[in-house]
C-alpha cells in the first residue's frame, strides 16, 4: 500500500528517473497534457499558476500522454520544444507516459485510485485532467479537463497555507 506520492518516481524528459520524494513539503499540481487538444491552451495558465505561486511552494509537473486521439504523437524533444516555443512552459515536463490501461505508470495508478472521477470512475477521461497534492503528499482533490488552470488558484492558496 503506498502512503504517498513521495514513494513514486517520474522520468523527465531526459536523464535519470525523479524521486517524487524530491517535491517533499511542496504543493504539486499533476497534469496529463497534449499538444494538440482543444485544452492545449491551457498550458498557458498552468504556466500562469507556475510563475505565481512557485516562490510559495507550487510545482506544476506535466505528464504527456498520447491516449486520447492521439493528440500528442511527437516525440518527448518534439513535445518539450512545443511547450516552449508556444506557452513558454518552463515548469517541469516529464516524458510521455500512458495514464489508462495495463501501461499506466504506477504514479497514475496511485492518482486514480486516491482522487476517483465522477461516479467513481477511476480511469482519466481526457487530457488535460488535474490532480492537487498537498504538502503532506496527500491527493487534495481531482479537476476535470475543462477546469481550467483559473478555476483551481483557491484551492492552490489553501493548499499551500495549510
């Protein structure tokens, strides 16, 4: 049974896989992201919520994942330019993961699993679904693709004042 999300790891885009453990006493802000959804924009107001909150101890961290329509195909160089050139991403993005099936990384596993969708649903509907994890390690709460990065800054500032 795993405790927190600091027992799991991510693969950035290049080098060796990340401790989660790393992001201890942080608030995280977990997205599956593609580049070319209708949520793609969004990308700017995670970028947004980055720049705002970073200094207070947010981290966005930014999962692509090609599931839904294949609407991130590219390669993780491909993916990491795209989020540059276009939003000026420059919170964490880590290397394409699947989020759904007999693939999903153990982390999405674990996400699903603490913060269920609507009806109980364990599975990621679309991209560009958020998962707020607070300081303890602990999912704060699940958002649905069309909440956008906006909607979320309340539950950011609780977060990070508990």
């Amino acid at each position: 049974m795993t405790a927190s999300i600091y027992d799991f790891e991510a693969q950035p885009m290049s080098g060796p896989p990340v401790p989660l453990s790393q992001y201890r006493g942080k608030v995280l802000l977990i997205v599956n992201t593609a580049s070319a959804c209708g949520f793609t924009p969004q990308f700017a107001g995670l970028e947004e919520l980055h720049k705002q909150y970073a200094a207070r101890g947010l981290v966005v961290l930014g999962f692509p994942c090609n599931q839904f329509g294949h609407q991130d195909p590219g390669s993780n160089e491909e993916i990491a330019s795209f989020c540059q050139l276009n939003y000026g991403v420059s919170f964490p993005m880590m290397a394409k993961i699947d989020v759904n099936g007999a693939d999903a990384t153990p982390l999405y596993r674990w996400l699903t699993a603490e913060a269920p969708g609507l009806l109980g649903s364990k599975a990621i509907k679309w991209n560009f679904t958020k998962f707020l994890v607070g300081r303890d390690g602990r999912v704060v709460r699940r958002y649905a693709p069309q909440d956008t990065p906006q909607k979320l800054a309340g539950d950011i500032e609780a977060a990070l004042a508990a």
